[in-house]
C-alpha cells in the first residue's frame, strides 16, 4: 500500500489580490504562503519520501523547493497536475466573476461547465486523477508497495482528485475544502484510494466569523484566504473553490 501526500501551494499574490490566476506566469507565494510551505515542510521532517511530483506553476514549484528543502528526492514536473484553463476568466476578480452566469453551473454542475475559450471542468479532473494513479504505479514499481511520496497540485485538481476517492461524482466535489497549503493523505491498494486525511494543517483561528467573499470560489479556498482569512475556504472555484485565485479556487 503506498501513501500520496497531496499538498495545495501555499497562498499565493493572487490569492490575496482575489484574482482567478489559474495558469498566468510570474505568480508566486507570498510571505505568509512562504511560511506555510516552511511549516508543513518541518512538519514532514521525519516522513522518508521517497519521491516527489508538482505542478509546473511557479506557485506549486515554490512549495515543493520548501517542503523539499535538505531532502534529495527525486522531482517530477507534471503538466496533468497543473491548474484548471479557465480560459477568459484568467486574471479577473473573483468578485467579478461571481456575476456572471456561468458561477452558478461552477458551484452546482461542474461537470457541465467548460471555460470560455478554456478547458472543461470535467477534463482537469480526468487528468488529474489519472496522473494520480499513473505516478504512483511508477513509483510503487521503483520504490516498492510502502512508498510514501508528495504531489503539489492546484485547489481544484485536488479536490476532483478527493472527490474521485471518496466516490462522489464531480458535481458535489464543491463540498470539500482545500485551503492553501493543506494536506490530505491518500492510501493506495491495488488501485483501490482511501482519504486519511483532508485539509489538515488548516488555520483555526480562521474559524472567526469573517464577510464572505461569495459562496464558493473557482481555484480551490483562496477568496477567503485572499481576504486575509486563513481558514479553509467554501470550495471555490469553477471546481468549487478556485478561491485560490489558482483557481476558479486554485
């Protein structure tokens, strides 16, 4: 039985900004998302992994360097694991794009919903589940059944990968929350996946009542994170959450 630790990127610029980044260059963590992937990474400290693989954003390769940082682990760039194509809401406000008609589709079909001039929802979960399973069948055959290895990924991606092993069809992964530097813990058994963990390390402090951003955010939990809210975030993004500003949650 291998052990995927599947890890969010820690909060990014335009996670605070509240700006869907999804795949825009030149956008990095900032000082606190920094400081998430620092802590997650001393929390791993004793855990032998025995590889590693993130998206090709400069978000989620920033993360992996801290949580990887005195460790020689193998790092594989992945395309499949890289955030949603949310076409021509790239780069606008979340408040902004919670106006348009297509939210609400994000928020309770997500797999009726393509970007415009983007990818479908239902295509970046099938990518992403499938670099899933196919990284780990490469990595049980080099390192053997007992395996414990990192992917850093995107809000969205994540969640549709949650979602795909807790059996929920992709319309509801908008009830899970992955907030910014999170992790969750899957097992993996002859294909069959089992959640350990969901969205731990999260901010309790975050739990004080704060003015929502919207409900649901595309890019993962980053509207709220945006705002300053550390907490885990309503799933936001076209996916449910790209709150993350990665994301229709990120």
């Amino acid at each position: 039985m291998t052990t995927v630790l599947l890890v969010r990127h820690g909060r990014s610029t335009a996670n605070t900004a509240r700006v869907l980044a999804g795949r825009s260059p030149g956008v990095h963590l900032d000082d606190h998302g920094r400081a998430q992937a620092e802590a997650l990474g001393e929390a791993l400290i004793g855990i032998d992994l025995a590889a590693a693989v993130s998206s090709p954003m400069e978000r989620c390769r920033e993360t992996t360097e801290l949580l990887l940082r005195g460790r020689d682990v193998e790092l594989s760039i992945d395309e499949d694991l890289t955030e949603c194509d949310y076409g021509q809401w790239t780069n606008r406000l979340l408040s902004e794009l919670s106006g348009e008609p297509l939210w609400k589709r994000v928020q309770s079909a997500p797999s009726s919903v393509t970007f415009p001039e983007g990818e479908a929802m239902q295509a970046m979960a099938a990518r992403g589940v499938q670099a899933l399973r196919r990284h780990d069948r490469r990595i049980a055959a080099a390192h053997g059944d007992h395996a414990i290895w990192l992917a850093v990924s995107h809000g969205d991606v994540i969640k549709a990968i949650l979602a795909d092993a807790l059996g929920m069809h992709l319309d509801h992964f908008q009830r899970i929350s992955v907030a910014p530097a999170a992790l969750s813990i899957l097992a993996i058994n002859d294909g069959s996946l089992r959640v350990l963990t969901l969205n731990a390390g999260t901010d309790l402090a975050a739990l004080v009542p704060r003015a929502p951003v919207t409900e649901g955010t595309p890019g993962g939990d980053v509207g709220a994170e945006a705002a300053g809210d550390t907490r885990a975030q309503p799933s936001s993004s076209p996916a449910a959450q790209s709150a993350d500003a990665d994301r229709p949650r990120a």
